[in-house]
C-alpha cells in the first residue's frame, strides 16, 4: 500500500493538518492563545519515531484491513501520537526534565519567555500551568483527532475498547511508577508491573489491538496479536532500560548512565539490589537518584551490576520474551507485508543500540 | 420526563455507575491505581451544582429531543462533569489552592498521604505527578463516558463539533486566564475574554449546544440558544465576581474578599482600576494577590469599587445581559417545560447570594 514505504512521513501529514484545523477556529478568535496551540503542534511534529501509529498501522495491515478504509486508519492512528505528546510533556513536568531531545521541555520553555517577558509571579509556576494545560490540550485533541477519522462508525466503535483501555493504561502504569519510586518499592515485580502498563501494553500491545480491531480481525488472531506485542513491549523496556545505564551517549543523545541519576527504579535495578551483597546493594541505591554521579561513579554501578550478573539476567530475559514473542507472531498468522515488518521491528527494537 | 425534576440525582447515578465500570477491570489487575480511581470517583461524587449537564438536558429536552434517547442523553450530559474534574483537579493546581468545597484539594490529600506514609522525596512533588494524572485520567474518561453513550451513532455525531469546541474553549480560557494574571493586563477587555471562554462558553454556551445538537435541532434555532448562553454565561461570571468580594462568607462558604487575596482580575477589578484615582487605583493593585489581606484591608477595596461605580456598572451589565439573555431564549422558542427552566436558572444564576 502507498503508505507502507514512508509511515513516519504520513503519520506527520496527518498531525499537521489536524492541528491546522484544530487550532485554526480558536486562534483566530483568540490569538493569545496561539503560543500554546503552537507549542503543541512544535512539540508533536519535531520527530519521534511514530512507534505506536507504526505497530497500529501493522497490526492494520496484517489482519485484513480494507484498502478503502487506509486514509481514515492513518488518521486514526496518528492521532496515537497526541496522546503521546500529553504523555510526554506531563512526564516531563512529574520528572522536573529540563530537556527533551536537545530542546527544553514546555514547562521550561514557558518558563523561559516568562522571565524574558519580564512578567509578574514566578516563572516556573507560569511554566507548570501552561504545561499542564497544553497537556491536557492534546489528550483532548488525541479524542477529537480519533473520533473524527473519516471510517464508517462500526469501524471506529469496534476500535473504542483497545482506545478506551490504552489511555487509561498508560495513567494507570505512570500512576503506578510514580507510586512505586515514591514508596520505595525495588522488587523486580514492581518495575515489571510499571513495564507492562506503561510500556508494553500503551506502546505496543494496544497499539497493536487497535489496528487488527479496526480491520474487523477475530478475537482469536486479537488475543495472539497482543501475546506478540506484551512480550515485544517488555522486552523493548528491558533494553531501553540497559541502555539507560549502560548507553553510549553518542549513539543515544543522553548522558550517560542519565537512569541512575534519575533514580529509575528499573527490572535491571531491582535484580542488581536482589542480587548484590549488602555493600554493593548499598552503593547502588546511594548512586540511585544522585544528580551528580560522576562518570567514574556510573562505572562502579555499572560493574556491579555486570558481576552480580544482573545484566545477563536482563538478556537472558530479552531473548526469552523476544523468542515467545515471535513465537506468538508466527502463531497470529499475518498476511505479508505486515508480519516481515513486525519481525524486523522486533529485532531492531530488542537489539538497538540507540 | 421522568429525569426532569431530579436532574442532578440522575447524573449523579449515571457517574456512579460509569466510574465503578470504568475503574473495574484497571483496579482488579492493578489494585496499585487503586487510591487514583479513588479519589477521582469521590472527586466527582463529592458535590456539585451539575450545571451544565442541566444546561445541556434542557437544551435537549426544549429543542424536540426524542423521548427514546433520554437514557442516552443523560449518560452522555453527565459526561461534562468529568470534563470538570479534570478542570478543577488541575485548576487546583495551578493556583495551588488547598482547599475545596471544604476540604482538602487532590494535590494536597495526595501529599499529606506521602507524608504520613513516610514516604521517599519531597510529599509536594507526589501531589503534583498524581494530581497531574488524576486529571488526566478524568479528561479521557469524560471521552469515554461521551462517545459510550447509549445512542445512535448519527446522533452522537452531531453533537460532536460542541463537544470539541466546549473542551478546546475551557482550556484556551484557562491558558489566556494564566497569561492575563501573568502579563499584568488588567484591561476591561481581558477579563471579558477570560470569562467569555472560561464560564460563558464552557458553562453555559456549549452545554446548551451540545443538548440541541443531540435533539438535532435546526441551525438557527441552535444559534439563538448560543446567544441565551452566551449572554448569561457572562452575567454569571460576573454575579460570581461581585461575590468574590462582596459574599457574605456565612452563604458562599468562601473567605470574604477571597477573589482579592487570590489577585483574581475580573471585570469589576478592571473597572475599579479604570474608574478609579490614581491612589485608589494603587491601593486596590497593592490589595490583588496579598494573601495577608485582613477583613478591613477588604472592606477598604469593597468601598473604593463602590465609590468610583464599579460595582454599578457590573450590577448594570448583568442586568443588560440578563435581558438579552432572556430576549433569546424568547427567540429561540423551546418547548416546556424546558423554556421555564431555563429562565429560572437564568434568574438564579444572576441573582444568587452564593
């Protein structure tokens, strides 16, 4: 199909002429509110790599998507990235980040022209309600894009459950995260859980359901399309996770070993506490959430977390669940193009290096 | 209609019963996200004037909206009050309220449950990330809640361009709301967009055009109902300035001359400033945002807006708008009981004391 070759590029089509409209009506009356209209619509089209479209767009193709319905199914799928955008710039705001991609994040940015501007209160307070706001913009945009793709309702309404479970997923498994660092919670059950929710099931378990849902797929092939995809996602946690330490900050474009400074309560981490004996369980959780962790401190982690062998436990891991998941895939039986496409994706996403 | 005379029960039964569904299948797996749901669900149920699900069920009811979608119609009117937790959840936020409706706002239960659990980091930042998701979680329900109303699909279609404008509209009012108070514009015309976004169309406007948009009820009748909305939208608004600083805090249930001390810039404050001395005006400017106010400090301010006919001329737009207002509604002929209704509710609503 005309899409299949250039996916990111479409999904982007789609996001900017949505926003064109969506914000056309509301700038034009009110032009005050154009500099969060613009940030939003910045934010969203600076890139990303379109996972989630990618995977709905897949699961789409695979099970017997009609032809006639690919314009609105792009549109429907795009409008992943919305949700993704509120996401993200709430993340950011939870995280206090100061830089997203080698930009400032929203509530930085608004932060910033609020003290260029000279203007009255603190900036940073400026900066949270503008970032909350144009979070919770895109989140009802995401509804407003979804629901408006041009499919014939039954199409749409038999998507609505993986919608529906998606969204509240992803909130469930921050909530959960932000839950979890708080109480101090380091089992290796607690950062699969946070995993499986904010992963797993909102990057490619759903995004998967939704597609194969809007092509009108049977359950059977649903249930076995979401098998492939909760192990994919776990397993793409698991590396992102091993990349947070041990990353060549070259190839990622964050600082090294930026997890531990973050205090990320990882499964990589959790093992390596269960794992160590009490002095170098006790050196990790000093390091853990340490903002000035020297690059000779990373190292030290790092090698305690190989010796007790918590990485190999870590990829061990990822074979095993990349190995059941292709298994999966195989047993879902998706027409081509889309099942050598969600192979490679597999593969890539396990074993990146970025 | 059986729903007419207790309209607010019946929300209340159908929020009831939407949140318990919504919040089942999340808490059973993950009982984690359990205290989220929680404190949304008593959010929600705690109280509430339920406005504008009457404006839009009368809106409904007055435009000839068919007597077999009144279930329908009630799930999906009811559906604005989650839209509102999540304005005032994250409304709480941004102007670090502590506390409403007499009790503690989400943020703040939220961080005093980190502080009495012992928990890790400091309890503020656990209040805001959860408060954050609440909100959120709140705002993708309201769309869940919407688009799973039991109607037709072309009816629910129809009303969507009001339910995108109503929720685009709330939060470009709160975004020009923060920029107002931030770039110190403190023009009559400001505090007039404001309250055109904020309450005029959020509350009243949208509401009434969502309920004749489900009724399906011509393009020019609709129009004419938007004015009646439009006009007592912002008499309301400024009925609930003049309480700000002139309700007697025994029927308000706020603070005397809270709007005062919270630096609220309202249309009276506008005026005050407009119409007063240079000194005066300087006094009411030091007043604004001063947390310290004492009750004669609000008495001096109450008596200067008096004096320099401020608190006239408000007085004297909202009895204008009350009569445009109620000019349309007598243009746009709804059918009774719905257009007594919403007369009362426009004499209420204007002349209320809390």
């Amino acid at each position: 199909m005309d899409y299949d070759a250039d996916l990111p590029g479409h999904v982007e089509r789609e996001l900017t002429r949505f926003l064109r409209e969506a914000g056309a009506a509301i700038q034009h009356t009110e032009p005050g509110f154009s500099s969060g209209v613009d940030a939003l619509t910045e934010f969203v089209l600076r890139g990303g790599k379109r996972l989630r479209p990618t995977f709905a767009w897949w699961g789409w193709r695979g099970t017997g998507g009609e032809p006639a319905d690919a314009d609105g199914v792009l549109r429907a799928v795009a409008s992943l990235e919305l949700v993704q955008a509120c996401a993200l710039i709430h993340d950011d705001l939870i995280d206090s980040s100061d830089s997203r991609r080698g930009r400032p994040t929203v509530h930085v940015a608004f932060a910033d022209m609020h003290t260029a501007e000279r203007w009255l209160g603190p900036p940073a307070a400026f900066g949270l309600a503008t970032a909350i706001l144009i979070g919770d913009l895109a989140l009802a945009w995401a509804d407003d894009m979804f629901s408006a793709a041009p499919l014939p309702a039954p199409t749409l309404e038999r998507a609505r459950p993986a919608w529906r479970a998606m969204r509240t997923e992803v909130l469930a498994g921050q909530f959960l995260d932000v839950r979890t660092q708080a109480s101090g919670d380091t089992t290796p059950e607690a950062a699969l859980r946070v995993n499986r929710l904010k992963t797993a099931a909102y990057t490619v378990e759903r995004p998967l359901h939704l597609g194969a849902a809007l092509a009108g797929a049977a359950q059977s092939q649903i249930a076995t399309l979401r098998e492939f995809g909760r192990d994919l996602g776990v397993a793409f946690q698991l590396r992102d996770d091993l990349l947070g330490v041990f990353g060549d900050p070259s190839v990622t474009g964050k600082p090294a070993g930026d997890d531990l400074r973050e205090g990320k309560r990882t499964l990589l981490i959790a093992l390596g506490l269960r794992l160590a004996r009490d002095e170098q369980a006790a050196a990790i959780t000093e390091a853990l959430g340490e903002p000035s962790l020297t690059e000779s401190d990373v190292d030290v982690v790092r090698k305690t977390l190989t010796e007790v062998g918590a990485v190999a436990a870590v990829e061990q891991r990822i074979d095993e669940l990349t190995y059941t998941a292709l298994a999966a895939l195989d047993r879902a039986h998706l027409t081509e193009p889309a099942a050598t496409h969600l192979a490679d994706l597999a593969g890539k996403a396990t074993q990146r290096t970025y």
